[in-house]
C-alpha cells in the first residue's frame, strides 16, 4: 500500500483557526514514524471549514476534513488508513463534481488551480504541476504573438475596472523608452477581500510565471510586487519563489538561456488603500507620498520613474499562465462574451460559506449565493450584496438574478471591483451599511482633492446625523449633489468611486433614509439613537436583570414585579435586551 | 493643433494647457493649486472644466489639449461644481478674514491695523487708517462703549486690548503734531449738500462730503456743533476743547456750519430738497421721554437729557442736596456723576440689578467710587412736595420675573413701597427725536411726508440712509432712537457715500458680497486652547486723576497713556484678521461666487498656529492643500522640509516630522509664502507688527550680491515693513528670492546713523558737524592720501570717490582682495538681462557654492530638460538636483554645451583657472559674486592700494586698506573687529537712489524708499572738505554722471580669453567682504531658534 499524505491547509486563514497546532502535531508524530507523507498547502477556499486537512493515497481516494482538532487527528488519519471514512467533519470527497460539495462543484478554477492543491513553498511541486511551461512556450515565441494571444483572449484586468488587459499591453510595447517596468499590484485593500492575499499564499509562482511573461511581451526588464506589508506569509512565500525562480534561471539574466533579461522585487506597502491606485502605486515605490497625479500621460506612457509601466493585479496576472497553456480560444469558451474566464471573489457577511471562491462569469448572483455561497447563515431574509467594496454599490434583493459581468454589474450602480462580496441580510440597515463604506474611504482618502478629502468627509457627517435620527430632507439632495460632484472632481478610483454605496443604497432603499429622517426610526433596528427599549408587561417576570445590567440605572422595579424603562435616561445600549431571558424587552 | 474652445474653433500650440489656451484668450479660469513654475497638481478642483468624451470635469491645469478637443470653460454645473469646491474648502478653513474687532465695530474701523501702527510708533499713519471710517477719533476715543473690545480674542488670554483708549492716544498725538493728519480734498464737484444737525452723524457725512468736492452745509439749531457729545456727555469725559478742536479739524475739508439753524423753525425741508442736491437729516433724538409719575410736575423734578444740556450750556438748575436719578442707563450715569460733583448727596434708582444695568460697567463702577448710591429693585410711583416743591418720593421695592424680549429679566412690582425725601429728582429713562416738524406742509416735498416709525425715527434703507423720499436721506440718533455716537458716525458715513454715488452716478451704491471668513460668530465660540500658547500681558489701564480732584471739578478723569504705555499696549494684539485678508486668493473666489460659509458645517481640523519661526507664521488651519509650497520648497529650492501628513479629512500640510519649522532644515528662503494662496504661510517682521493694510510698492533691485534680483519693498508709514518678489511684474528671479533678498534687510536695525569716532580703543557717536572738523585736523597735517572704493556701492558713490581722489590728486585705489585674475575677460556690458547664457547652454556645470536664486533660475532652466553638473559642491539641498555630482573638475565629461558657472568669493582662484581652461571662452563661463556692484568697480578705473604708508585714507564701503595714520571708513554698518579711527555711515542699497552694475553687467536700480538722508550728509562732509564742488552736492548730478558711466560701458568690449595668465593663482578663497555679512549672518542662524510670542 502506498504511503498516506497529509497536506494540512498553513494559509492565513488556516493559521488563524489553528492549523499550525495540527501542523506541529503531526510534524512530531511523522518524526517518531507514523508512516504518512506531510504536505504544507494553502487555502482551498473553504475559510468557514479552517483547519481543513486532506487526506490522499488510501483506498477512499483524496478527502478533505473541515474544523480539525488536534486531539481527533491522529484517530482520523488511522481510520483512513485502514480504509474507513473518518469519524469527522468530512467536507469533500474525491468526487467532488455534483456532490454536496457543490461549494466546488460549481466553481472553474484557473487562478486557484493550485491553490490548496501544491506546497507554495516549493518550486519543484509547481513545476510538477506543468508550471513554468507556460514560459517556456513563451520563450519560443515572439512578444508580438504573446499580445495577440492575451488579447484574443479577451482577458479584461481584475482590478475592477474592466480593462482589455492585452490591449494595455500593447500600449505598454509600443511606448518608447529604453527601460520599461511592470508591476503587480498586490495592494489588496478593499475590506473583506482577500482574493490576491491568498493567491499570493497559495501559487506565488503562478503570478511570478505571469509577470515574466507579460515582462517578455512587452519588453520589460525589471518588475515589482507592490504588496501590503500587512501580508506576512504572501510576503514569506513571494520573497522564496523569487530566489526559487532565480536559481532556476526564469529570473534574472538570460532566461531559460535567451538573451532575456528580468529581475523582480518587491516593495512593501505600508497599508494605504489609495496606492492601490496605480498613480499612487508608482509614487509609493519612488518613495513619496503614495498621492495620484494627473492622466494623461498613463503609466504605460510614463509611470515608474518616468519610463513606461504596465500595473495588472494579482489576478490578471495569475490568469496569464492558463491562457497561455490553453490557448485563447480554451479561454473564451468560459465565462462570457464580453466578459471571458473566471473571477474570484471572496464571500463574507451573512452567507454560510464564506470563503473564496472561483465561478465562471456569467454565473448569476443567485446562484454564487444559494448555490456557491450554501446560502444564507441565518434564517433572516437576503436583502442586499455589496460588490466591489467600498467603491461599489449594493444590489438589492430584487436584481439577484444579474449576471456576474463587467457591464451588467456596472448597470446596477455597483462594480465588479477586486471581488469582494459582502452578503446582508434584514438585520443590515443600510444607511448604517453606506456610512461604514464611506467612513473608509474617507478616511482613506489621500487628502489632495478637495472634493474626496472635503466632501466625503461632510457625506459621512450627513449620514452619521441621519442615522442618529438628526437628518433633515434636505440631506437627500445634499448627497446626492456632494455625490455628483465628487465622482466627477476626483483624480483617481477612490473618490471616484466613494460615493458609490451612499448612491446605490439611495437608489435602492431611499425608504429606509426617509424612516430614518421623517419617521425617526431605523427598519433594521441598528442605528441605537433610534431605538426603543420598552418592557413587555405581558412577558416581565420582575427577575431584575435587566435592572443589574443597566449601565445607566434608567430600569427600575422590584423583585417580581414589572420592571419600566425610563426613556429620557436610556442610552439605548440594548444590554437589557441581552440580558432579558423571557423575551421581555422590546426592540424598535 | 485646432481645438474647439466654448464652441469656438480656435489654433492652439502643441504642449498648451486648458488653463494656459484660456489665459491666452482671456478667458477666466479660477486655480487656487496651480502654478506656473511647477508640475501640474490638479487638488483644488476649483478649475474644473468639461471636455467633450472625457467622465467627469478634468482639471484645467492638468489637461493638455489634443488636437480637435472640445472643451466647455464654463456652465451652470460647472460653476455649480467650483462654488462647492470652494465651499468645502472654506467648511475647513479655520479663519478670520478681518479681525473680530473690526466686524464688531458698528463703524467697521480697521482697528487691528492702527493698533499695530501705534506699537510701531506710527501714531499719525494710525489716526489716517481711522479716519478712514471714522473721522472724530478725539471724541470716540473718550466716549465709545468699544464694542470691540467685547469681541476682542486677547480677552481669552486675560483682558481685552484698550482699543478705546489707544485710538485716543493716536489721536492725541496727532492733534499735537505740527503735521497732523487731513486728508486731500478733491477739486470742487459744483454740487451742493444740506445736512440738519451738527451731532456725530452729521458732522461724519459732511466731513466726508467736503473732503470729496462736495459744497457742503451744516445747518445746527444750537450755537455750537457736537450735538450729544456736547449736551449729553459731560466734561469730565469729553472736554468740550477737546470736540472744539475735532470739530474745526473736520471742517478743513471745506464743511460750512450754519448756527441757530432748525428744521421748522428757520429752515423748510422742501426748500432744502429744491436749493440742494441731497439732504442729510441728523437731527437726533432730543426730545426725553418724561416719567408717568404723579406729582412729576413739581419743582425740582428735571429730565436727563435738559439736565445735561443746561448743563453744558452753563444754565445748570439748582439741584439742592438731596438728589435722586432714575434710569440705568449712561445718561443716567452721566446725571448722577455731574450731580456729585455739584456736591449734591446722589442716588441712582433703578427697577432691576445692577447686572441689568446698560450703562457700561466701568462707568457703573467709576460712579460708585465718586460715591453714587444706589437703589437696585425700585421704581419712584408717585412724588409729593411742599409749596409745588418736591419733597419726598414714594418708591416700590421690585422684584424680577421672567425674562422680557431684549433678554433681560422683567421687573414687577412688589407692593411694598418706603418714603426717600429729595430736593430733586431726574428722571432719565430715554429719549426720542423731535418728529412734530415733519408733518408741518413747508416740511413734506411734494406732497409726501418723510416715513416716520411708531418710535418716531425716521425709516430708512439701512445700508444707505435714504429714506425713499426724493433725496432726502436721515440717520444716526434720528433713524436709530437713542444709540451711541459711533453708530451715528456710521450711519453719516453711509449717508455719504450713498449720496456721492446718489448725485454721481444717479443710483444709489449697490451691497457688494464680499466673503468673510469667521472662526467663530461671537467670542464664546472660540476655542480657549487654541490661546494658550500666549504668555499673559495684563492689559494696561489708563491713570486718572485723584478721586478727590475727580468729584470736585468737571476736569477729564482719564489722563492718556504714555507712549511707553500706549506702545506695549498695543503689542499685546493678537493679530485676528488675515495679513493677507486684501490678496487672498481664496477669498476672492470667494466673493466672486457668492459662498455660503456654513453650506457645508461640519467637523473643522484645528491646528495650533506656529508662530515659532522668526520669519515665517505657519497657519494650518488657513491651509487648503493645494501644496504649491510643498512643491516649490522639494522641486524648486530643493530644502523639501514640507509635505503632507496624515490622511483623509486630517491631511495636513506640515514640516517635516510635524516640528517646528525652525527644527528642519528650511533655508528661509521665504518661497513658500510666496507661493501661499490663502495666508497659511506668511512672512513676519522682526522689528514691525505687520498688518492686512495695502502698502505702498516700490520696485527696485536687491544689492546684497551679484545677482541684483528685482525686488517689492512695501512701506508702511514712511518705513520698509517688507520685502518681497514683484508681483505684478516679476523680474528674471521669477518668485524667487533668497534669506538675504526676503529678509536680510531686517538686519538693518543695526544701521550706524551717526559718525563715531575711536577714541582710546573705543567708538564714540559725535555730529557731522564734528566728524568734518576732525577730517579737516587730520587733513592739515596729512601731506599723502588714499581714497579707495569696494565693489559693494553704488556707481554715484564710486564717481564721487573718483572726484575726491581727484581734488586731492591721487589715484582711486581698492583692496587687492577684490581683482581677480579673470577681470579682463568678464562681460561687464550693462544689460537689462544678464542671465542669457542659461538659455544659450543645455548643459550647466556649477563649481563651489552658488546664490541662492541663481541656484533656483538654473534648477528652473533644468526642468526644461537640461543638465546639471555640480563639482565640488557642498552638500547642501540644491546638491539633490545634480543630473552629475564630481569632486573634481578633470572628471568632467567632454563634449556638450556646457555653461560652467562659479562665484569667485567662494572658489578658489587656482580652481576657477582650471575653469577657464577647460571652458575655453568667456562665451562658455558665467561668473557671479557677492558683490553688489562687481561690473561698475571693474569699468571705473581704479588700481590696487599701494604698500607704502599714507597719512590719510578714506574707503568707501570698508575700512581702507593702505595702511594709515588715519583712517575713516564709510559703511551702513560696523561688524566685529572693525578698525578704522572715524567711521561716517554710508547708505546702502534701501537708502540711496542709484545704479550699481552688477554680475554679467546686470544693471540694478536702488531706490531710497525710506527717504534717508545718509547721503546728503556725505555730500555736505565732502563739500564742506572743498572736495567736490557746492553745485555738485546733489545726488541728481551723480545720478546723471552714473548714466554716463553705463552709456560708456556699453561700448566696452570684453577681452577675449585666451590663456591663463604667467601667474601663481591664489589657493585661497576670497569671500566678500561687505560690512553687512556679519550681520546677515547672524540673522539667518536665528532661523533656526525657536521664538516665543
């Protein structure tokens, strides 16, 4: 019988829930001969089942255990061994396709192909993997025909705006200039993503193999991953694979024995969202302030120190390698039309499968929710997505049968942006929701234009009066003018596009501002200033715990009898609501 | 390149901007972040334009044309788009416009610029600055309730400033002077104005008036003019010599006063509406409103205002002993505090407290200390008498209730009443105009009556007194009911604009919107911490006479201040208003579209202001990001000691590490304030409390090297207050000046001014007179001379060293110090422009250290895409540039169109040998100094001082060189470790008019802003010595021989270069050694010493 392999998930997410006590565990029990291979992976994309453990080379073919103790692994590993399911929290199977693990099933992975799959700390298993074929191909051909390529593909960036990527490099090529950069832009800053994070951790090589392409296309000789340096391990396994693929001769001077020349480096950021503006990106690695200029002239024009630049994000780049190995035509066959391949998005909020996951474009919302997504986490109703972060919008209920493209996306305010996708269901107010959004960005903003540093700020005071039961109907229009002028007077994306979830939320539930306004009163039941906390006479058993947690001392009562809540004290804390065990108090 | 702008196709040059195409075409484009000199930054938005295809507004600035581009300049969305913009940035300016004084003035007096004058000692400009808005500065000075003071921000510190009382020392100071302070009269307009009532109103509008051509006359009923400030306000506060003599000054300008003139009586106001071209009714409010009193009709019983006025008229009544004085207003005070010093035992009734009370509390308290009573809480209800004679006075004790109308608590009657016994009692509650006349018919014109008020005040527009009836306008007491004399002074200073522009122009002036930016609306709104960083100056109270004297005589209780007093007084302002309040760009966009100042209220960023630099203040809380001097300080001066910190809505302009700029390491250069739209960065003045007052400019060159930039000097009363780039017409230096240009002449506070003389190893001040007699000793015995010069004066000063070295038969020598050996092949040919080769060259070499702002004009030159090479250069901010940095010439690259360019005072001779050599031609070197006049002294023909000994030596600009037995010096100033037996001051480049030829033949023009006489008392030593003739000791003369020099230049052609001369060159640097260096030096260490304020 062949030997067992263990591959324990050591990503971020991993980590966070433990993987590394597992880890460790087994690292000791191989050592003393427990008879299993060990494999460190990354993230499958399963973040809500953390520590996950895959099992292969036994009689029941490879599967995955989700929530890993490790005081039941050892018990796992021995059952599997003798060829019997594990008594545990199995989440995958080898056959995965049309299984219950329809959280794969109806994924089509390219970017993560490897993810999850190979050790990113090894080149040799990336090269088991077919990588760096892709390069080699590449080497044979001209930069011309490598262009035409990615262009027939049809690949548009994944930063979020859409961009013919083969198109951008060509601009890039045809630029003059004896010195030409590009650059990877691993600035992942929207909240609730972390598509390029785990890309990053799972198949550095994978983007590397991509910029040294595109580096070859456009006749670039030097490239830089500009890479939040909140981002430790992407950090940790991007500096490896880059002495990896030095060694191995893909990096540096004469490459796989051409006359190509490419180094790489990677510059770290420190945490400013607005440098995952391209301008702001450039400034950032000359070492300035990380502010964006004007355009034109683009950076495929003048962008890093003066020469022409291509910026692609993680994602683009971590395409590159599939187009190539498949050819253009294999490429358009998923996804749309307009819109081919896949996009990768990361789930969070209110959905039971949060993680990361990769669909082919064209997918419905619907089905990347209920289907992908395994639905809501509660029993509480879906009411909105947000997409595209802090930059995008928030699509109601009633448009969930949209397709995932660039352009019907855009159609309903929002934007496909890095990926992000936030799932809210009745208990989300959404002025409150729009008011998180904006607080980021505005607080984000690089301060230059007056409108972004000026005028979101006063959007966010407006919001922040309403959902304290402050607004006035005016406050509408007022946005709604701050909004129009601040989208067209900004210099970059970020102001651009920060009005964005105060736009789409007016659009779509201006009913909940005007409660907010007009009647005093937050649907959702979020925004405290507007709550009411009353004691249900009928339900009150005078038990006084909600007396003993009031932190004001506004519930007054003796033992059982009814308690009573005086109003005009109440700081509308809602502790008493928590403390009530006989559904007493009252919330709205 | 075509493009279509606002509809219009035009032709356009590749490589222009929006902004620049409509500049060109002379269409108006706001930009508060743009400038010229610097990369596009397109942050302030406030430029937006459309441009057909592209999302959004692009930044004008920022956006190149293309050809066939469609661009939209201006729209309602657009204009829309730019008044947010400014807005919001106006929603987080933290500001004052104008000081909170001056908005709390009913008169609008720029009280925070004549404050400052007074702590500069500019008593007389300080009068000229009030009486713009207010001409009667005597009388307010003494009377006025100083509504200023009550907004006054020292008042957080500790106390308000003594606004009151420092307008009166100005004012007192001016009245003394012999030249004391009228304004020119206009020439005769042939129109002819009434005015009715000679009051403070009345008597402003006709001031005004006359002094702008206007016939005017002052019709008044009494027999003197002052109106209340006559009749109402006693003695003791305003001497009636003291308005006597405010009021003949008011009447240089031409006013005629008609006396025992009244409305109703001598004179019909249709007559006066036919016989003048507008009316001013003045008339007050005279009439006192009696108290409903039973038993009122006694004798003994008076009312205030007839009280006062008899009084003044000296027809007082006999009060008796015992006297009582109801009311709680100032008349009131005034009748009670006259009382007391008719000997009378005086108690003030009154129906609330004493916090109700209006009269002002320190006349409140003055009236206590003379020994006023006081009946707080009662109310006389009914007064009885013996033989028609008042006798007793039942009062009713009172209560207060809630609050009235006007915010105050209203009494109510208790019921409980005590008996007082008086001799006399006045009544003194209020008073109103006199309105019966006006519905007489010989008072209607045609046909219509003047609009009366149910208060009986005449209605009128307030922003222009005219009381919609032909052309009748009315103000002061008459529209307002009884106020104070500085509103009525406003109302007769409205009056007469309005009807300057009435009579005119035939309209009335139309409420020009003008933006005012506040920090807060009253004084309770501003935060206390932003003012503790100021040390407490208690304020200074002004002496009055003894209490015994006070209440005995009717003289003036407030004795003035010293000027000691007045001086630290005044210092003691704040500064509120903006210093640049008249050139902010910002706030002209403002008023241009009309902002709302609290459209956007919100959160506000508010920063301490850094006052810790000598010479520049660093507002943030006035900055709006736009960056310029951010990027002129990195990019162009190449310091880079500012940038941005922070993010978002806290992002803020700071130096760097947020320190005090004295802490980094700022060059002073003063560019940043320069480029500063709004007055977040400002210069200061060491010596001079500046303020937002317009100054008078002179344009002229700057002589402290070789350079010669064009220079602004601004003067304030007679007195250089600032230096800085022209800015109309900028000269070859651009914006840009260095520490010595912007600031170096602050140094001058250590000017000689007298003659000294050393006397055992000891200088000495003596006269002129003196000074010549001890030349002329020492000339008798002196039988050789040496008369040398420096190349750090004017030509005048070296032709006139030229003329004495003549009439004494000697050669004009110089130190060896200042010929170089590359004399001869120097461009000297005087030019407007010396600084071409920059543009003839594309590739500059600099060797050693260079002027600042020859630094910056090449840095300029570079970003044009030229090369700079620096060769052993220090290191020091502009060494950041370098495209190439050497420590050795031979290293130089060949080839190219190379400039090399060196200062021969801070490189050695045997190095600038090696750069002739390698340059080849005088074509190819641009040669600078720190000379103010190196061209001149090369052109005027003088030799080296000789070794052998002389008797007496004279030197321009330095201690003579030859050695002496006696040696005079002549210099603007005399640093450490200067010898010489008599030094004479000599003028420098601010107090001479004169031209000095400087590198490269740069003709520089010196102007004498400060009218020194330096001079001309030189020229009266020489005359006086026979060495130069009476007839030429006028400045005119030299001038006209100093043209002659540079008509003579001009024909000077330079020696080719060849080869280096068969001599050892000097392995030493020579640094200039002008007398003000010393000085210039220590001023720019103090850049980086924090200061306190």
């Amino acid at each position: 019988m062949s030997k067992i392999t263990v591959k324990v998930g050591v990503a971020s997410c991993g980590v966070a829930a433990g993987a590394m006590e597992v880890f460790e565990l087994l690292e000791q029990n191989r050592k003393t001969g427990a008879g299993f291979r060990l494999m460190r992976t990354a993230c499958i994309g399963m973040c809500f089942e953390e520590p996950i453990v895959e099992l292969s080379g036994g009689k029941l073919g490879n599967i995955s255990l989700g929530k890993v103790l490790p005081e039941d692994i050892l018990n796992n590993i021995e059952e599997y061994r003798q060829g019997k399911m594990p008594t545990a929290n199995v989440i995958l199977t080898e056959k995965h396709e049309g299984s219950r693990d329809s959280l794969l099933g109806e994924q089509t992975r390219i970017v993560l192909k490897n993810c999850g799959v190979i050790d990113p700390t090894s080149i040799d298993d990336y090269e088991a993997h077919g990588g760096y074929t892709a390069l080699k191909k590449v080497m044979k051909m001209s930069p011309e025909k490598v262009i035409e390529i990615i262009k027939d593909s049809g690949l548009r960036g994944r930063g979020g705006a859409g961009f013919p990527t083969g198109l951008k490099w060509s601009f890039a090529a045809q630029a003059k200039g004896a010195k030409k950069y590009v650059i990877c832009n691993a600035d992942e800053g929207d909240p609730g993503a972390f598509m390029d994070r785990s890309t990053l951790e799972g198949d550095p090589h994978n983007v590397i193999e991509g910029m040294i392409i595109g580096a070859y296309a456009m006749g670039a000789d030097e490239g830089y991953v500009y890479c939040r340096a909140e981002y430790p391990m992407a950090v940790k396994h991007l500096k490896l694979a880059i002495a990896d693929a030095q060694r191995k001769g893909y990096l540096g001077r004469s490459i796989l024995g051409t006359n190509f020349y490419f180094t790489l480096h990677i510059k770290e950021g420190a945490g400013a969202f607005v440098c995952g503006e391209e301008t702001a990106l450039i400034q950032s690695i000359e070492g300035k302030r990380g502010m964006p200029v004007i355009r034109p002239p683009f950076p495929a024009e003048s962008g890093l120190w003066g020469c022409p630049t291509n910026i692609n994000n993680v994602e683009t780049w971590a395409n590159i390698t599939w187009i190539i190995n498949h050819g253009a035509e294999e490429f358009k066959k998923i996804g749309t039309q307009e819109s081919p391949g896949t996009k990768v998005f990361a789930l969070a909020g209110k959905i039971a499968g949060s993680g990361l996951i990769e669909v082919p474009m064209g997918i419905s919302l619907r089905d990347i929710i209920y289907k992908v997504g395994g639905g809501m986490k509660s029993e509480k109703p879906f009411k909105a997505v947000q997409m595209g972060g802090p930059s995008g919008g928030c699509i109601p209920a009633s448009l969930l049968d949209t397709t995932v493209d660039y352009d019907s996306i855009n159609a309903t305010g929002a934007i496909m942006g890095s990926g992000g996708m936030v799932v809210m269901d009745s208990s989300t107010c959404m002025v409150d929701v729009a008011r998180f959004f904006l607080n980021f960005t505005q607080n984000e903003s690089c301060g230059k234009c007056t409108f972004c540093r000026i005028g979101t700020r006063r959007m966010l005071e407006i919001l922040t009066r309403i959902t304290k039961g402050q607004g006035a109907m005016e406050d509408i229009q007022k946005l709604r003018d701050l909004a129009a002028n601040i989208t067209k007077g900004s210099l970059c994306g970020l102001g651009q596009t920060a009005p964005n979830p105060v736009l789409t939320t007016l659009r779509y539930f201006e009913d909940e501002y005007l409660a907010h306004i007009q009647d005093k009163r937050c649907p959702a039941k979020v925004c405290a200033p507007l709550l009411k906390y009353e004691i249900i006479p009928d339900h009150c058993i005078g038990c006084t715990a909600c007396a003993r947690v009031c932190p004001v001392s506004c519930i007054s009562g003796k033992v059982k009898e009814i308690h009573l809540i005086n109003q005009d004290q109440c700081i509308h804390c809602g502790a008493c609501y928590s403390a009530c065990k006989f559904n007493a108090i009252s919330k709205g | 390149m075509q493009v279509v702008l606002n509809g219009k196709t035009i032709e356009a040059l590749e490589g222009m901007t929006i902004l620049d195409l409509a500049n060109r075409e002379g269409i108006a484009i706001p930009t508060l972040c743009h400038d010229k000199e610097l990369v596009p930054n397109g942050s302030c938005w406030v430029c937006a334009v459309k441009v057909a295809g592209r999302r959004g507004f692009v930044t004008s600035c920022g956006t190149k044309l293309t050809p066939g581009m469609k661009i939209t300049t201006d729209d309602t969305e657009i204009h829309a788009a730019r008044k947010m913009a400014l807005e919001l940035l106006i929603s987080d300016h933290y500001a004052d416009c104008e000081a909170p004084c001056k908005l709390a003035c009913p008169d609008q007096v720029d009280v925070q610029t004549y404050v400052s004058l007074i702590a500069n000692g500019k008593y007389h400009e300080a009068v000229k600055v009030i009486k713009d808005t207010l001409p009667m500065p005597l009388s307010i000075g003494r009377v006025c309730p100083a509504f200023c003071e009550v907004e006054c921000r020292r008042k957080i510190v500790e106390e308000p400033i003594a606004i009151r009382q420092l307008k009166r020392f100005a004012a007192d100071e001016d009245l003394e002077d012999f030249w004391q302070y009228i304004p020119e009269i206009k020439p005769a307009n042939g129109k002819k104005i009434a005015i009715i009532g000679g009051g403070p109103s009345g008597l402003t509008c006709g001031y005004y008036l006359s002094f702008e051509g206007f016939e005017v006359h002052l019709f008044e009923a009494e027999e003197a003019c002052g109106g209340w400030l006559r009749y109402g306000i006693p003695e003791y506060r305003l001497p009636k010599d003291i308005l006597d003599r405010e009021i003949e000054l008011m009447c240089m300008g031409g006013m005629q006063i008609h006396y025992g003139m009244a409305l109703g009586d001598q004179l019909a106001l249709s007559d006066l509406s036919r016989d003048y071209d507008a009316v001013y009714l003045a008339v007050g409010a005279q009439n006192a409103v009696p108290m409903p009193v039973q038993g009122s009709d006694l004798c003994g019983c008076y009312l205030g205002v007839d009280f006062l006025k008899s009084h003044a008229k000296g027809q007082t009544p006999d009060l008796g002993k015992k006297v009582a004085v109801v009311g709680g207003g100032n008349t009131a005070i005034d009748c009670a505090r006259t009382a007391i010093r008719m000997g009378c035992d005086v108690s003030i009734i009154y129906r609330r407290t004493k916090d109700e009370m209006p009269a002002e509390l320190f006349e409140i308290d003055a009236a206590m200390q003379e020994g006023v009573k006081f009946h707080f809480l009662c109310n006389p209800v009914e007064y009885s008498g013996i033989d028609c004679k008042l006798n007793t006075v039942r009062i009713e004790k009172m209560t207060l209730g809630e609050p009235d109308k006007s915010g105050r608590r209203r009494p109510e009657p208790t019921g409980q009443c005590f008996i007082e016994e008086y001799d006399s009692i006045i009544a003194a509650i209020s008073q109103v105009p006199e309105v019966e006349p006006f519905s007489r018919a010989e008072n209607q014109v045609g046909g219509e009556m003047l609009p009366i008020s149910r208060w009986q005040t005449a209605i009128v527009d307030n922003a222009t007194m005219y009381s919609g009836m032909a052309n009748i306008f009315a103000g002061g007491d008459f529209q307002r009911g009884p106020a104070t004399a500085i509103e009525a002074i406003a109302d007769g200073r409205k009056a007469a604009e309005a009807i300057q522009s009435y009579i005119l122009t035939g309209e009335l002036p139309k409420a020009k919107f003008v933006f005012d930016s506040k920090r807060a609306q009253k004084l309770e709104d501003v935060s206390p911490e932003e003012y503790e960083m100021f040390i407490k100056a208690p304020r200074i109270k002004m002496s009055e006479i003894p209490l015994e004297k006070a209440i005995s005589t009717f003289k003036e209780v407030e004795t003035g201040f010293s000027e000691i007093q007045a001086r630290r007084e005044a210092a003691r302002c704040l500064e509120c208003g903006c210093q640049v309040n008249d050139t902010c760009t910002l706030r002209s966009y403002c008023s241009q579209y009309e902002v709302e100042m609290d459209r956007f209220m919100g959160s506000i960023s508010r920063h301490p202001i850094d006052y810790s630099h000598p010479f520049i203040v660093r507002n943030a809380n006035k900055c709006i990001n736009c960056g310029r001097c951010i990027r002129t300080c990195a990019e162009i001066q190449g310091a880079n000691v500012l940038g941005f910190i922070y993010r978002g809505f806290s992002a803020i302009v700071a130096p760097e590490f947020g320190e005090s700029l004295t802490q980094t390491s700022c060059l002073a250069c003063g560019k940043c304030t320069d480029v500063c739209p709004v007055g977040a960065l400002v210069e200061r003045n060491l010596n001079y409390k500046l303020n937002p007052r317009p100054k008078e400019d002179i344009l002229q060159n700057c002589g402290l090297c070789g350079v010669g930039c064009k220079i602004q000097v601004e003067m304030q009363a007679g007195e250089v207050v600032r230096i800085t780039t022209p800015e109309q017409d900028p000269g070859f230096n651009g914006k840009n000046l260095c520490f010595k240009g912007r600031f170096g002449w602050q140094s001058f506070a250590g000017k000689l001014s007298l003659p000294l003389i050393k006397q055992d190893d000891k200088y000495q001040a003596i006269s002129w007179k003196d000074a010549i007699q001890v030349i002329q000793n020492r000339l008798e015995l002196a039988k050789s001379h040496s008369i040398e010069i420096t190349p750090h004066i004017t030509c005048e000063e070296m032709l006139i060293a030229q003329r004495i070295a003549n009439t004494l038969g000697v050669d004009l020598r110089a130190n060896r110090r200042y010929f170089a050996f590359s004399d001869y092949w120097l461009d000297l040919v005087p030019k407007e422009y010396a600084f071409g080769p920059l543009e003839d060259h594309n590739e500059f070499v600099v060797i050693g250290n260079l002027n600042c702002t020859l630094r910056s004009m090449i840095r300029l030159e570079q970003r044009q895409g030229k090369k700079l090479t620096l060769v052993a250069y220090p290191d020091e901010p502009f060494a950041k540039f370098a495209d190439l940095k050497l420590s050795k010439l031979r290293d130089l690259p060949e080839g190219g169109n190379k400039l090399f360019i060196y200062n021969q005072n801070r490189i050695t001779e045997a190095e600038a040998g090696e750069i002739w050599q390698l340059a080849g031609s005088n074509q190819h070197v641009l040669v600078t100094t720190d000379y103010t006049n190196h061209g001149a002294f090369l052109s005027v023909g003088v030799r080296p001082v000789r070794t052998r000994k002389v008797d007496f030596a004279l030197c321009f600009g330095q201690v003579p060189a030859s050695k002496a037995d006696f040696k005079v010096a002549i210099t603007p100033y005399m640093p450490d470790g200067f010898e010489a037996d008599l030094i004479l001051p000599g003028p420098n480049y601010l107090e001479i008019e004169g031209l000095a030829i400087g590198d490269n033949g740069e003709i520089s023009r010196f102007d004498n802003p400060a009218k020194s006489m330096i001079i001309n008392e030189l020229m009266r030593v020489f005359y006086t010595l026979n060495w130069i003739s009476p007839a030429t000791a006028d400045l005119p003369h030299w001038n006209n021989l100093a043209l002659g020099l540079i008509a003579r230049m001009s024909h000077y052609v330079p020696v080719p270069f060849e080869a280096l001369p068969d001599k050892v060159l000097r392995e030493t640097v020579v640094p200039s050694d002008a007398p003000i260096e010393q000085y210039l030096e220590s001023l720019y260490i103090l850049r980086k010493t924090p200061v306190q304020f």
